[in-house]
C-alpha cells in the first residue's frame, strides 16, 4: 500500500493504492558528497565542526519516484540530490592514507566528487519454480545444441538477492590543505611590520599589535599597481604571512605551518625591520629558512622593503643599511649549492615606513615589473618533480 501521487481532494481517485507485488520500483543511488569552491569562504574552520560527513540516503523502491520498469528493461538508477561542501579557492584535496592528490580547486565554482553514493537496488521479485523451470530448460537446450555432455542442472535462480539488493557508497578520509592564492607573499620576522604594510597598502584590516606573532592566520590584501583606474593598472593579491623565526622549516612558530602558502605566489616581498641591531642578519635568516624549506622560493623574484624608515636611527643608516642587505644576498647567492636553484638576487631594495605612509608608491613602482618575469608553469613542473621532498 503506497501513496497516490495522482489523488486530490475531492476526485474521484483512492488516496492510497496496492502495489503490484510483480512490478516494484528500483532504489535511488545514494546521495553522493562534492566539494566546491566559494570564493566568499576563507578559511577551512566550518569543517572543524564535524569530524565526519555524510550523505543521505536514497528513497526506497516506489512507484512515483523510481524507474518503475522491470529488471531486464532497467537502464539505470535515479539519483538523490548531492551533498555539496563549500571550501575557498585554494584547497588541496588528498587522501590521508598515502597522501594521494584528489584535487587541487582554486577556481570559484570549480567542485569535485570526493565519495559517490552507494547503488541503488533493483525492483526484483524473488523467481518462481516456474521461472525456474523455464531458465533450466533453455541451459539443457543449449547445451544439447552444442554436443556437451548434460552432466548438471540449474534448479534455482540465486542472482536475484545480488540484483535486488543495493551497494554501500564510498568511504574516504580526505586531508585538505589550504594555500592562499595570491601575487606576492609578504615573509619577514615577527613584529617586522608586515601587517601594517599590507594594511598601508590595501584595504585590508589586519590586526596590528606592538608585541610578535600577532598574526596567526593569512590575511589577504588587494592593491592597484600601474594606474588608479582598474583598467589601467593592474591588480595585485598580496598575502602576509605570520612571522618566521630560525627553525620555522622544521615546524617551529608557525612557520611549517604557513609556509606553503608561498608555493602559488609568483613573487615575495621581504618586509626588514631596518630599527633592529643587525636588520642584514634578519633577511638572511628568512631567507635561510626559505631555502631549507622549498630551495624554489628562493629563486623567485623578490623585493627588500626596508620598514620602519620613521624611526630616526633607521633613517641616518638607510644607505648603509641596504648596502648590507645586497651584500648578504650575494653571499647567499655565491654559496647556493649548485644542486638547487640559484637564489634570486633582490630587484630593488625599497625604504618604507608603513606607520607614516612613505615609500609605498615606489614599492609597487618595484612589484609591478616582476608580475610577467616568472613562469609560473615551470615553478609548477619544478615543484611536482619534487613534492615528495617537501610538505
């Protein structure tokens, strides 16, 4: 007894019919679960909530929602609507289990199907002996037309509860990993400045503290180089990365962390505290842990914005300073081991002062030229030749 989808009030059709036990209704498939890309998502937090998702099941065998045609003319099944989890561009999908690289989504409306829905069963009756006996006869009369010796019968057909029955949907334990998308990474010390630039030089609106490490989370930050008006200039994504320290490569701070992030940006902006004792020292040490952690981050064109400049002792040393600084990078350049890529030398060493708002034209003046100057297939072939050597 089933629901009548064709009875209304009043008609003259019964509210409730019997179902012909010799024509049931195949199963629908299992709701299958996809992940999307929404640009308006951020971050990967909404997935801490759950530690496990899964997909509705689908309807049983009835007459108005499935195929409702008997098994030798069924074609297929009907499926259940998808259960669709949104991520931000991005998001790399792997499975945990051998690190095996589903998807990489950095496209908005860009999806992928991480588990399919389990089949649905079909609309089977169980055989009778007379369905029995004519399937037996047709084994005898073929195997008499083909001169084989008779020697055993079929008496039962027992593929009927395999057919009938349904399969259980896919389960997979999925890692997913978030790498921001953007032109410029900005890396430096802690308390180096590096959300205030990004502030001075977009919209954005880290938080600002005079104490390290008040950055924990990538912030993204908009800025037009080239011209006020869009069409004009060109746009520019630029990310600031929490602080580094000596052993962020081995997972100190939380540097392991957020390092990869730098691996889509086509160019890095190194932010120096020229204000510190040794500000020289300071670059080579980020440029040390980039090194050790992907060698290939530091052959991409870079900039030295040395921040802080209102300061005055920054200021009466800013020559000697940046002298220092191109100095140390030769060096690091001269002992590059001839196995890796050679470290870039820096494309211009430009004085900024975040906190006053000087020097901040002539830095996208620097960024603009870099953006053509890397080929991002080649870092992309690079890094796939080597992935197994780094996270």
């Amino acid at each position: 007894m089933v629901d009548n989808f064709k009875y209304q009030p009043g008609g003259s059709l019964p509210k409730r019919i019997w179902l012909n036990n010799s024509d049931p209704a195949n199963g629908h498939e299992g709701s299958s679960i996809i992940l999307y890309v929404d640009p308006a998502m951020a971050s990967l937090s909404h997935l801490h909530e759950r530690s496990k998702w899964t997909g509705s099941k689908g309807p049983q065998g009835n007459p108005t929602q499935g195929t409702n045609r008997p098994k030798s003319q069924s074609k297929g099944h009907l499926c259940t609507a998808p259960t669709r989890i949104p991520v931000p561009p991005g998001t790399v999908v792997k499975k945990k289990r051998g690190s095996t690289l589903i998807a990489d989504l950095t496209h908005p409306g860009e999806s992928v199907v991480v588990a399919r829905g389990g089949r649905g069963g079909l609309g089977v009756i169980r055989p009778t002996r007379q369905d029995n006996d004519r399937l037996q006869s047709r084994k005898r009369r073929f195997l008499t037309e083909a001169d084989a010796a008779v020697s055993e019968y079929i008496v039962e057909d027992a593929d009927w509860k395999a057919e009938a029955a349904g399969a259980p949907g896919e389960e997979v334990t999925l890692q997913l990993m978030l790498r921001v998308v953007a032109d410029v990474g900005i890396v430096g010390y802690p308390n180096a400045g590096k959300s205030s630039l990004l502030a001075a030089l977009t919209r954005a609106s880290p938080e600002v503290a005079p104490y390290p490490f008040t950055t924990v989370t990538p912030n993204l930050g908009v800025t037009q180089v080239g011209g006020e008006s869009e069409a004009a200039g060109q746009r520019l994504v630029l990310a600031d990365l929490p602080g580094l320290i000596e052993g962020a490569h081995q997972g100190r701070g939380l540097g392991r962390m957020f390092l990869r992030h730098l691996r889509r940006t086509r160019i890095i902006l190194h932010v120096v505290d020229a204000a510190t004792d040794d500000p020289a020292m300071d670059y080579w040490a980020v440029r040390e842990e980039l090194r050790m952690y992907n060698p290939e981050y530091c052959a991409r064109p870079h900039v030295v914005a040395l921040n802080k400049m209102d300061l005055q002792d920054a200021a009466q040393l800013q020559e000697e300073i940046a002298s220092e600084v191109l100095s140390m990078a030769r060096r690091i350049q001269d002992k590059s081991p001839k196995d890796s890529p050679e470290p870039s030398l820096p494309s211009a060493i430009v004085n900024v002062s975040a906190e006053a708002g000087t020097g901040l034209e002539e830095l996208q003046a620097a960024l603009q030229p870099l953006l053509p100057s890397w080929d991002a297939n080649e870092a992309d072939n690079y890094l796939t030749n080597s992935e197994g050597s780094w996270a």
